[in-house]
C-alpha cells in the first residue's frame, strides 16, 4: 500500500515537472511579432490644420434617421473645395447620393490594385439634456488646452480632414502615388450607411474596381489595454462583429382580470426568457481573431502574464474568466446579449396578453444570426415565446477575418512602427460597427484603424460628452497617412 502510494506520489511529481517544463519551453520560445522598424522623424505640419479641422466642427452635420440635413453637407463640401485647393483641382469628385464623395487620385502604374480609404462625414446627435454638461459646446470646435473640441474631433470627421491635409501637403510637394488611391467619405454611417457606404461600394462594384485593401476608422491606440502589457496595444481592425436585434414575443390568448391570475402571466413567461438568457451567455470562444491577437500581445507581455499567453492549453480557463470581467474583453469572447427594450401592460388591474422584448445581439465572427435564433430557442425552450427577425437598419452578419500577413496589414504596422514606436501592432476584433462592412464585395482586406493615442477614459467621449483630441494627437494623425500613403505606393 505504501508503495502504491510512494509510486503515485512520484508519478504526480513528475506530471508536474513535464508541465512546468513544457510552460517554461512555451514561455521562453514564446517569440515576438513585432516588425524591426527604424521609427521617422514626423513631418511638420502647420498650425492651420488645428483651425480647419475646428472649423468644420462648426458644421453639424448630423446624421438622423428621418432625412439628410443637406445645407450643413453642401457647406462641408464648400468647405472642402475652397480649403484644400489642390485636392479640389487634382483629384476627380464624384458625388453619391448627393451627400457623399469619392476621391480618386491617380497612380502612375496603373498595373498596381488601387487602394481606398474610408471616413464618414456624419456624427451622431447631442441628447438634449447632456448638451450642458460638454465643458465646451459641441459644435463650437474650441481650441483650448491643447484640444479642438466637440462632435467628430474623433468620430469621424478628423479621419476625413486628417486625409484629406496629408494630400494636400503631398500634392504641394508635387507627389504621385504609384497605385492609385481613393476616398469614400460617407454621410450616414451612423444611420446605418445604406445610402453612403453602400452605395459607394456598388459604384464602385459597377466600375469593377478592386481594392488592394481598405482602411476606415474602428479601433486605435490604446493605453493600458491588457493589464501586463506596458506599452500602448495599436489594435488594427481585421474583422468586426455583426449585427442582429431579435424581439421576443409572448401572445396568450387570454388575459384577464388581475384579482384572479393564472399561474404563468405573460409577463411572468417572458420575463423567464429574459433571465434564462442572462444566465445562460453564448458559449466563450477564442476566435482566430482573438488568437491572434494573443499572438501579438502575448510575447511582449511582463513574465506571469507572457506565461499565460504562452501556454493557453493549459490557462484557456483562467484567462478566459479574467477577460470575462470586464464588458470590453468579455465583448471579444462570445456573441453578447443586450436586452434593451421591453414592452407589455397598460393598465395596472389588467393582464396583457401580448408582451413583447427587444434584445441586440453582436454576433461573434464564425457564428451567424441564424445561429443566434437557433441558440434563444433552445436556451428558452419555451413555445409560448417567439424569437422574431427584427430589420434593423445596422443589420449584418460578422465580417470576414483579413489576413495579418496581407499587403494592407504590412504597410499599416509599418507605418504604424513608424510613428509610434513604442506601441504593440496587433489585429483585433472592432465589437462595434463601422461603414467598412458594406465593403466586403470589393476587397478581401478591410482593416479598421484610426491612427490616434487614448486611453480608456476617452473612449467614453466618442458618442459620449466632451468629444475632443488633442492638437498633438492629430498632428500626428497627419504624420501617420503620409507614411502610409509613402508606404502604400509601392
Ligand atoms: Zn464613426
């Protein structure tokens, strides 16, 4: 019996001294993807570029759902051909829907696949109430503290103007790519894009053009992404999460009177559903898009944490569960549940029969919202309760994944390298949506990227209170598409 037991003692010692090796093996081994690249020194960009970017704050253009605000786009676009005149005499125009613009600019060779990037020139409403608490008025386009102030200083009229100054500098200096670019600026992306993005991408469906890759707005640089890793996470958009609202909906024949209830309410049922859903989240998975990025972070991360990243065969659980806690990083782990309107009942002494919940899915790429029905129907399992396609106007299932190793995705973490050294370049999973999704027919690698430093804190201010960036933030933002545009001519 001892010896049995002496025997197994050494057999666990053992077990534990082959996974402890294996986990310093993996560890050690565990070896950077991070590009050696000589950081440039930043071009000088003048002043006047804090001026025009707060001025075209100054013009709302505010997207709704109801109808176009056309005298603020038609005064953006003055704006555009009157400040930046050598775009405006260069670059061929086409309008789409009136409200939005392709941009070509010509390539030498015209045997290299064009390329494009994207902004919108929309931004959503102030609500009423909130409009008092801005530190400065949203539409003011103060220039203050080192900031510019107010609606589409990051979101997303500064991508648009950050292109669209890079150009001109270029053009000053009598530059032309070899591949030919274009831009697509959007007027309703925070409507949906259906007559902005979408629209542009049949144009340019009809014109059989094809992109090398396309870069629109979605992630950025972020400070103190991931705790353990010191460095800023430059998190490139390879994918983004699709879009699905479903209405759950409970009809009882009868409802009655309310001193005298049936044993199951239609309230009562529906309000079931609702908690077994919270209980029972979509299943976490570790997508080849947030490997990926495990990949990345992973070996630049400090020890315990590089140990973790380095062997998820055996910690899957542990950092599964840390990610989990917070809403940002459980967002990348599964499709999430967000219940966000309920409806039933008008009067307090009467039973309703028909109740009704509305939930917004963001759907994990991999799974799709068939999936979803498929999933609420079982987990509820209940035939009382209907599971309903609702037509949101954001609807779509997740994208495609672009590959890391593509042309597009080189000359962004080169170029990101470039200008801010001391970053972590990893691809990432946007959980929001953006106008790059109506792109997928003409281009296999769409990255979602907008080249500027936050930290948590401000990522709150986009469609939140005081929207703002810093004027060293879009100088550099300037310094960032001129490399790429040097960087993508090849
Ligand atoms: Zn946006």
């Amino acid at each position: 019996m001892k010896k049995l037991r002496r025997l197994l003692i050494r057999l666990f010692l053992f077990i534990l001294l082959v996974v402890v090796a294996i986990v310093i093996i993996n560890t050690v081994s565990y070896s950077s993807k991070q590009i050696d690249v000589a950081a440039v020194e930043k071009i000088q960009v003048s002043n006047d570029v804090v001026q025009r970017l707060s001025d075209v704050v100054k013009i709302p253009t505010v997207s709704y759902s109801t109808h176009v605000d056309s005298i603020a786009f038609i005064n953006l676009f003055e704006y555009f051909d009157t400040h930046f005149p050598l775009v405006d005499s260069m670059l061929e125009t086409t309008q789409i829907n009136q409200f939005s613009r392709i941009y070509k600019w010509q390539g030498r060779n015209s045997k290299l696949k064009p390329y494009l990037l994207i902004a919108h020139l929309d931004v959503v409403p102030v609500e009423g109430e909130s409009q008092a608490r801005w530190t400065e008025p949203p539409y003011s386009g103060k220039i203050k503290d080192e900031f510019i102030w107010g609606r589409g200083t990051l979101d997303d009229k500064v991508s648009a103007m950050g292109i669209l100054e890079t150009t001109e500098i270029l053009l000053k200096e009598n530059y032309q790519p070899q591949r030919t670019i274009y831009f697509a600026f959007g007027h309703d992306e925070e409507v949906g894009g259906k007559n902005g993005a979408q629209s542009m991408c049949e144009y340019f469906l009809s014109k059989k053009i094809n992109f090398e890759y396309i870069l629109d707005e979605g992630s950025i640089i972020l400070e103190e992404a991931v705790p353990g890793l010191t460095q800023p996470a430059a998190l490139i958009g390879t994918a983004e999460k699709g879009y699905c609202t479903l209405e759950l909906e409970v009809n009882l024949d009868h409802g009655g009177h309310s001193s005298m209830p049936p044993k199951e309410t239609a309230i009562g049922i529906l309000s079931h559903a609702l908690a077994t859903l919270q209980d029972n989240p979509f299943p976490s998975n570790i997508s080849q898009n947030t490997q990926e990025l495990f990949d990345h972070i992973g070996p630049e991360m400090i020890l315990p944490n590089k140990a973790v990243f380095a062997n998820t065969w055996l910690f899957e659980g542990i950092l599964k569960s840390q990610l989990e806690k917070a809403p940002s990083s459980n967002a990348m782990l599964r499709t999430t549940t967000a219940p966000t309107i309920i409806k039933g009942g008008v009067k307090e002494n009467v039973l309703p029969t028909n109740v009704s919940a509305i939930i917004n899915f963001r759907i994990l790429p991999g799974e799709t919202s068939e999936t979803v029905i498929a999933y609420l129907n079982e987990t509820i399992d209940d035939e009382r309760v209907k599971v309903i396609k609702q037509n949101a106007s954001f609807s779509s299932e997740p994208s495609k994944v672009s590959s890391s190793s593509s042309f597009g995705f080189n000359a962004l973490q080169k170029t990101t390298k470039e200008i801010f050294p001391n970053t972590v370049v990893t691809p990432s999973l946007v959980i929001a949506g953006t106008d790059a999704r109506h792109y997928e027919a003409v281009s296999d690698n769409i990255f979602r990227f907008t080249p500027v430093q936050l930290t948590k804190e401000d990522l709150k201010r986009i469609h939140g209170i005081d929207e703002r960036i810093s004027i060293e933030n879009y100088k550099t933002m300037i310094a960032f598409y001129y490399r790429l545009i040097l960087n993508s001519s090849i």
